[in-house]
C-alpha cells in the first residue's frame, strides 16, 4: 500500500488498479481494510478505527483516494465533493487520438445498472444526468495518446463513458469499446492530482500520484 500523505484528519492513498475501495458482492478485501490496518499498527490504536471514504475510484482504475480519519473531516470532505470544492486530474491512455487537441466534453448519461455501464447522450434525455469534462493531448506513444482530464462533474464511468462517446476509449477498457484487455486487467486511467482546501487546518493541498510502474506509461508520460 502506498500512503502519499497523511495527518491527523485525512490520509491519501495512491490505489493499485485491481484493489477496490469500499466492500461491494465480492467480498474481497478493500483498500479501506488495508488502510484501518495500517493505522491501527502505526498508532498502535486499541479498538475499531474510525476511516472514512469520501470518494472512490473504479476497481480497474489507478491513482489517488482520499479517505477521512475523522467524523470532522468525512463531513466535510463529503460536502466538499459534492459541492465540487475538490480538483481532480486524470491521466487516460487513449487507443485514438482526439480530434481536437483540447476541449470541453459535455454530455448526458443514463445509467444501466444490470450492465453496470453508463451511456452518453447529445441531449437531455429522461433520467439522464450532465455531465462536463475538460481535457488536453499532452502526450504521444507510437499507437496511444495521454490526455489530462478535468472532471467539473462526477458521474459514474465519467471518463471512460465520454471518451468513449468521441472514439477515444481508454486502452484495456473493453466495456466501453477498447480492443484488448490490458494483461494486468487494468484500464489505462490514472487518478493524477488532487487539490483541496484541507477541511480542517484550511491549507491547500496538493498531491500527485506516480505514473504505474508500466513501460508505455513511462513512455508515454516521459516520467
């Protein structure tokens, strides 16, 4: 488990792809597991520790979580995303190339939950949500593109469903039209940056995880 920053109130993890945030059917073990463990040895805590997680990150994807080790700070940090007080960037190694270099995406999407896949509309339709991103090419590989991601709204798939929707999914994402799966079973999508007000001592934060220990993702990212 790689802890990136921690103190009193909150601590961020960077999630291998693979490991699962919050329980789900599976049963398998979480990221919150891991993360209450690692806690209670560190501070040799007696008892149940408290961990909350004010966001999560779909189990294929990389990157950033942030969790609350306070009742004080889970509340805000809830209010925070929800009031999109919280930037996140995002890495994606698409399988095209965008046909404009930046832009802002804004679409609508349903949600299919037997799937559990969401799809992107042109148009308000009924029950669907809005939702914008904005992104950049800033990087090339041979076959694959690195697009920066903006998310001004958090939808489900957000990103894989909207870059989809433009004819660029995101490399190892079969579910939302990639060729092949990546051999690790991960999609290329990287939680990159986050940045905040810390609900607590009010600092600014800013935290940035490592590109996947991968040769494209080298490659492609120079890093």
């Amino acid at each position: 488990m790689n802890v990136v920053y921690e103190d009193n109130h909150i601590i961020i993890v960077s999630k291998r792809s693979g490991e699962i945030v919050q329980g789900d059917k599976t049963g398998d073990r979480t990221l919150a597991d891991d993360v209450k463990a690692y806690i209670k040895e560190k501070y040799a805590k007696p008892g149940n520790v408290f961990l909350g997680v004010a966001h999560r990150l779909d189990r294929p994807v990389w990157g950033l979580v942030v969790f609350a080790r306070t009742s004080k700070a889970l509340a805000r940090l809830n209010d925070m995303f929800r009031n999109g007080e919280v930037s996140k960037t995002y890495w994606a190694i698409c399988q095209n190339t965008p046909e404009q270099p930046e832009a802002t995406l804004t679409h609508w999407l349903t949600r299919n939950e037997k799937q559990n896949k969401s799809y992107a509309h042109d148009r308000e339709v009924p029950g669907s949500k809005k939702a914008v991103l904005h992104y950049k090419v800033i990087g090339h590989s041979e076959r694959y593109t690195l697009v920066e991601v903006e998310l001004m709204t958090g939808r489900h798939h957000q990103i894989r469903c909207q870059l989809a929707k433009i004819g660029c999914p995101i490399k190892g994402d079969l579910k939302y039209g990639a060729k092949r799966s990546n051999p690790d079973g991960s999609i290329s999508l990287l939680a990159r940056k986050v940045e905040f007000i810390h609900p607590v001592s009010k600092e600014r934060i800013s935290i940035e995880s490592e590109v996947p220990d991968d040769r494209l993702w080298h490659e492609i990212s120079h890093e």
